[in-house]
C-alpha cells in the first residue's frame, strides 16, 4: 500500500521528491484510467449480453464507435483532417500428444537464425590439456523468437538531372518512383493493412490501435486512420465490389434480405434506424459463392431496386413489401418469397 503522507510531511519534502511524488501519481493515474477502461467495457457487453437487446450493434463504450460505422463517422467528425508528417506466434495449435518431428512441420517456413555456441580454444585447454580433446556431433535445439510490431520510416530519394545542350536543355529527368497509395500521406500498403485488419478482422477499435502505436512511439490519431481507410474503400476496394456485383449478376438465382443497424453518426439523431441490406448468390452456387453488403439509411424500395437494375433471374427474399414493387418496375426479375415474414434465409 502507498505511504499517505500528513500535511506537514509534505511540506518537509524537498523539490525533487515532491516531482518523483507527482510522477509516480501520474503513472499510477493512467495505469489506472486504463484498467478503469477495460472494466467498464466488459461491464457493458456482460450487461448488453444479459440485459439489453440481442442487436447487431454494440452500444458506445467509453469512445468505442459502432461496429459498422466506425471509420465513416470518425472521418466525418474529423473534417479535413491534417495528414501526419514522419516525426504473431503460431496458432495456437490444439493440444494433442504430438508426433515425432511435428514441432519442425509447426516451424517450417519461418524464417531462422542460426546462433552457435562455441567452446573457446582457451577453455578447451585449460580443461582437457593441449591436443586431448575431439569434436563430437553437435546438439541441436529450436526456440521461437517473437519480435513486436517494427517500424521502419522509409526515406525515398529520387534523383533528378536536366539537360545542358541541344535538343534537350532544360529538360529534366527523374527517377522512377513508386506510386503512393493515397496522394501526399505517409501511409503505405502494410499500414493500411495492419489497420484494417486490426479493425475488420480483428475487431479492434481505432482508439485502441492508436493507443497501441503511441506505446510503440508512434503518434497516429484515429482521424487520420478513419480518413486513410474511407479513401482506400473509394479507391480501391469499390471496383472490386462493383466487379463482384458484375459476378453476382451473372447467377440466375439471386437472394436479398436486409437488417437494422444502429449507426452513431450519418447527419441525424443518435438511435436512428439505418439499414443493412444483403444480397448473395443462390446456395446451390457453391463453388464461387458472392456476398455483397450495402448500407442505406433507411428500407425504402428504391434501394433494392437501384441496385438490381440490369439483373435478369429470380431474386429470393423474404414477404418485405419493397420486394414485391421490384417484379413490376424491373423487367426481367422474378420475386420468388419464402414465405410471408419468413426471415433469417441468408
């Protein structure tokens, strides 16, 4: 327990133990803010889990953003924001009584560092005499090594020239340079990518990624990760989505559904009801199965049917009012329902 100190005690400290006093309060304050953290999140899954409605939204914990939104609405409270200038084990494998040599399969293909252990000639000398020793086999073993995250500032220089006679003067020649991944900002492919699957695949919030880097003495705000990961889905991942659309299209049995989500910030009031629609091939195309998500702020029919335009086949959903206007304002798709109200087939 921390020694509590009288009045009078603490006026009888000398100034460097009154700051060595401060600094460990401080540590201790964010030790504790952290820990405080922690606990109210899991206090409120345990009572979202227990009490609250079995939704597809967790409600805000302590900065935590919803699970859908999360990027858009950091990007929009950020505005423009500044971009910043440059200043695993294994799985865990199931335990089982192993087979010989199967910690070697569980290593293979990591990368290795050969670390010998010599004897010193010296050593050897003084311990069996001059020339009464040999060499036996070598013994062997394996330890695997974790290293942290790494950083590396990669600092590009590209040469440039110019002409100084004839045809050519003035002219100037550069370097070949690689393209940046989003115009002007530090961010690179390996970054964004530990971002988004930090966020997507891994489930952890912006905030906490930025806490995590600012341990790693990396200052990075969630703002500028929001922003990065908006402008990459634009960029790159929407024509990836438009050509899985191309592919979906394709099938002749297509299925629909959609789902209310909570969203905290999409221009109207916090707990307002958006909606998150669903589209997928048929189940009995298997082998290059396609799933789209697309999210609307509201259920209205207009947005099934922007999106289904130019698909000829049968689309099967559920006995939704929206659906049935589709068969009569697209030509060539057929509503094939399930059932009245009949949820949950996707």
């Amino acid at each position: 327990m921390a020694k509590k100190y009288a009045p009078d005690e603490l006026n009888d400290l000398s100034r460097q133990e009154l700051i060595l006093l401060v600094t460990s309060m401080q540590e201790q304050m964010e030790q504790l803010n952290a820990n405080m953290e922690k606990l109210i999140e899991q206090i409120s899954i345990a009572n979202q889990q227990r009490f609250g409605r079995h939704s597809e939204r967790l409600d805000v914990i302590d900065g935590q953003l919803d699970l859908f939104n999360e990027a858009e609405a950091l990007s929009e409270e950020a505005g423009n924001a500044l971009e910043p200038s440059i200043d695993e084990v294994l799985p865990q494998q199931t335990k089982r009584k192993k087979k010989p040599g199967t910690r070697d399969a569980d290593l293979s293909g990591l990368p290795e560092e050969s670390i010998i252990h010599s004897v010193p000639e010296e050593k050897l000398i003084e311990h069996f005499g001059e020339g009464c020793y040999r060499k036996l086999p070598e013994e062997s073993y394996k330890r695997l090594r974790y290293t942290p995250a790494s950083w590396t500032v990669e600092l590009h220089t590209v040469e440039v020239y110019v002409g100084t006679d004839g045809l050519r003067q003035d002219e100037f020649l550069r370097g070949d340079r690689p393209a940046d991944l989003l115009r002007n900002s530090i961010v690179t492919p390996s970054l964004e990518a530990a971002i988004l699957n930090g966020k997507y695949v891994n489930s952890i919030p912006l905030y906490r990624m930025e806490k995590e880097f600012q341990r790693n003495g990396v200052y990075i705000s969630r703002q500028n990760m929001a922003n990065w990961t908006i402008l990459c889905a634009e960029r790159y991942f929407r024509p990836v989505y438009d050509r899985l659309k191309e592919e979906l299209f394709k099938y002749h049995v297509t299925q629909a559904d959609e789902t209310p989500v909570k969203v905290i910030n999409d221009g109207r009031g916090a707990g307002s009801i958006s909606y998150m629609w669903v589209h997928r091939s048929g189940e009995y195309y298997k082998e290059r199965p396609v799933v789209l998500y697309e999210y609307q702020k509201t259920h209205h029919h207009r947005h099934p049917e922007e999106f289904y335009k130019g698909f000829t086949g049968i689309l099967v959903t559920d006995g939704l009012a929206q659906y049935h206007l589709l068969e009569d304002n697209l030509e060539g798709l057929v509503n094939a329902m399930l059932g009245p109200c009949k949820k949950g087939f996707l």
